[in-house]
C-alpha cells in the first residue's frame, strides 16, 4: 500500500510528475472510477480470477487517485479515507465491535438512517447517488420509498402498473414518448423488485446472452452475415439461440 501510494504522490508531482496524472480532478476521474467497478463487476460475471485481481488492482488506483487529489488541495488524504470507513464499519456493526451483542445485521439500515439524520438528511430519498446507473438507482428510490409504506402490497399492483404504462406510451404523442418510457422502465424495475429480481443484473445478463448469441450468428454466416435478409437472420438466430439453450 506504501509503494502505491508513493507512487501517485510522485505521478501528481507538479513539477517531476505525469503530465496527464497532474491535470486531472476529481470529475475528470470519476468515470474512469465508474468503469473500473464495472471492470470489476465483468471479472466477476466471467469468474476470471486473475482479471479480478487485475481489476481491483485498478479499482484501488482510483480510490488511491481520488485520495492524492484531496491531499494536494489540503482536504484529507488517503490515511483520512481508511479512517472513516473503518469508524463507519465498526459503528455499524455494534453487535460484532461493540459491548451490544443483542442485534445483528438488520441493525445496519437503522444505523445507516440514524446516520442520515445526523448529517441533516432527513427526507427518506436523501443520500440515493446521482451517479448509480439509472436502473439500480430506480431500485434503491423504490426501496426507500417502501421503508415508509409506498408500495405495491403484492406484485399484482407492480405487475398492473407496467400494463397501465404500456397502454399510455401507445397513446402517447412524440414529445411525451421518451417520458413514458421512462416510466415504462421505473415499473419494469419495480416488478421485478417485487419478484425478487435485481433488475440491473438482470438486464447485464440479458445484454451479455445477447451478444454472445449475436457473435455465434455472425461466426456462422460468415461475411455473408450482413448481407441476408431478416428472414435468415431470425433463423440463424433461432439456430443458435437454441444450442446455446
């Protein structure tokens, strides 16, 4: 840990350092932070060992870029960040770190709550990142909306709710249609809550079968693949959609 840290501080260096590592802030990093945990989250998906150590190497490289830049414009440093997570898990872990052994881990959302209030985040939507991709933070609004009782008791409503979008965006004009997708997609994600279903892994799967399929197609017909029509296209997806079960 001391030889990667020693190696950004020298990277940001003004005046010895990397160019490039210099000029950057922290929204220039950001989706570089963004896309090493889907990195992550890939190596995982394909139960590549020795990618996921190469990608949360990676991951660490951002945490660590993030932790230099606060140092170099004297708001805390990556010691700072070890710190605060480490009070944050011990204090949300009394039963395991502290004298109260009488709860266990439904005492985390309590905490976390508790902890909300405190920093003045009082409304039950408060502190759902702007960043998350827009399904898994659809999922975690409906999550919180459902601590307080607004929700769908059962998955019939969710259900009925995805119909009743579907209906409008057949009625919808073009300048609301983008709109009624998008609701379209929130209760899609909320039916799929209901039934148990992480909506964002589940579309990660579905996009990773597509292109695996789609590969095979194009592998089999060859050159030729661009130029069939979709009448043999759908058959060659059919082909292959079947051996892949």
């Amino acid at each position: 840990m001391d030889r990667l840290l020693t190696i950004m501080k020298r990277l940001r260096d003004p005046q010895t350092g990397c160019e490039w590592d210099v000029a950057q802030s922290f929204e220039s990093v950001a989706p570089y932070t963004i896309e090493e945990a889907y990195e992550v989250a890939d190596a995982i998906a394909r139960s590549d060992m020795a990618d996921l150590k190469d990608e949360l190497g990676d991951l660490l490289l951002q945490v660590v870029f993030h932790a230099q830049i606060a140092e170099d414009h004297g708001l805390f440093d990556f010691s700072d960040v070890v710190a605060a997570i480490s009070d944050k898990m011990e204090r949300r872990h009394p039963h395991i770190f502290g004298a109260d052994v009488s709860g266990g881990h439904h005492l985390w959302e309590q905490i976390k709550a508790e902890e909300r209030q405190a920093k003045a985040a009082n409304g039950t939507l408060d502190g759902v990142a702007l960043g998350l991709p827009a399904l898994m933070r659809a999922e975690k609004l409906q999550k919180r909306a459902a601590r307080v009782g607004f929700d769908w008791p059962d998955t019939e409503g969710s259900r009925a709710k995805v119909d009743e979008e579907i209906q409008e965006i057949t009625e919808a004009p073009p300048e609301t249609l983008a709109e009624e997708f998008g609701d379209l997609l929130f209760s899609v994600v909320n039916w799929a809550r209901h039934c148990g279903v992480d909506a964002e892994a589940a579309l990660r799967y579905a996009n990773g079968k597509f292109e695996r399929r789609f590969r095979a197609m194009e592998a089999q017909a060859g050159e030729a693949f661009p130029a069939l029509d979709l009448q043999a296209k759908e058959a060659l997806w059919q082909s292959v959609k079947h051996r892949d079960g």
